[in-house]
C-alpha cells in the first residue's frame, strides 16, 4: 500500500517523531491512523527504555498554581542537556506534570519511595480486611498485592492514571516524551501546597 506524505506528515504531527519513524508505522499497519500511533507507542516504550538510567543533571523546576489560588505545586523536572530543557515539548511535560500532582496530589514519585513501615501497614490491612471477608489463606498475599496496586496507582505520581489521557499512566506520558526527545528524563522533587493543610 502507498502511503501518502500527508499522511505521514499528520502522524508526524500527532506524535512528534521522525518522518522515517511515522512513515514505517504506517506501512506496518496498512495506514491506519489509531493502529501505527500504537505502533510507535511500543517502539517509543522500547527506544524509552534503552534511555533509563542515563544521567539527568538538567532541566527546570515547574510551577503551576490552581486557579482559585489554594493550591500550588512546585516540581523539578530532569534531563539529560539543557538543549532539551527549553523544548517546548519538556515545558509541556512539566506543565502537565505540576497539574497531575495539583490535580491527584500524590505522597511520593514512585512505589520505590515509599517507606518500608507505610508498605507493610497497607499490606496487614488488606491480608486482615481479605481474611475477615472469608478469603482462603492462600489468596490473601495475590489479593493484598492488588489492593497495593491499587494504593501505588493513587498515591505514586508515576503510577497514577494520567489527568489528560487516563488510558495511560504519568509513566508511559514521560517515556512517549524520552521517545520524542531522545533524551532521559526523570522526577526530581515535588512540593503540593493546599491553603489550610499543614504538610
């Protein structure tokens, strides 16, 4: 099948990646629009992945502030050079991300960072709560490990379901745009203020 350079040049659009990159996924997928931005998304996850771990000493630290002015947020976005830092594509990401922890306030970046006892004391919780519903014991540790699913996806940043598009999670946001740029990028730090919480 030709594929037209209109098409190509839309998908570019729409993705943000090379010409090459667009016109193969579309050759892949026989034009279809929906199928070869999927295409691209598991390409982009791969490329994404070969970039985690490379040192991200750049970047910005991104405000966003809710309009009736009772909640602010500040958070440190990092990449890898400062060419990328003033893409208008890594402001958008910070932009969004400030409003995903505005928006979902979430305690911690990632289900790494959460402390130990705060892990365990969910965990008893759920296998107490599982058990007293008349679960069989061997059930218990596959149905806790669900519900800190569950926990990690409402109170881990880059677990939780993204507040644009919630078909992905801030994780696979922040690797389509390592994919885009080319370059690794992480969460440094987050700040949440709301008006009258201490904390």
């Amino acid at each position: 099948m030709e594929i037209s350079a209109i098409l190509v040049k839309e998908l570019r659009e729409k993705t943000g990646l090379g010409l090459m990159d667009c016109k193969k996924a579309l050759t892949e997928t026989d034009g279809d629009m929906e199928k070869a931005i999927d295409y691209l998304r598991k390409k982009g996850a791969l490329k994404a992945a070969k970039r985690e771990g490379r040192a991200t000493s750049e970047g910005k630290i991104g405000s966003y502030i809710h309009m009736n002015g009772k909640i602010g947020v500040l958070l440190e976005l990092n990449c890898e050079s400062d060419f990328v830092a003033k893409t208008e594509q890594f402001a958008e990401l910070l932009k969004d991300l400030c409003m995903q922890v505005a928006a979902s306030a979430p305690q911690w970046i990632s289900s790494a960072d959460v402390p130990e006892d705060v892990l365990n004391k969910e965990k008893d919780i759920y296998m107490t709560q599982a058990k007293e519903a008349g679960k069989p014991e061997k059930m218990l540790e596959k149905i806790a490990e669900g519900k800190l699913k569950k926990f990690f996806s409402e109170t881990c940043l880059l677990d939780q379901p993204f507040v644009k598009d919630d078909s992905k999670s801030v994780q696979e946001l922040i690797k389509e745009k390592i994919a885009q740029l080319g370059e690794n990028m992480t969460v440094g730090r987050f700040a949440r203020f709301q008006l009258g919480q201490s904390n």
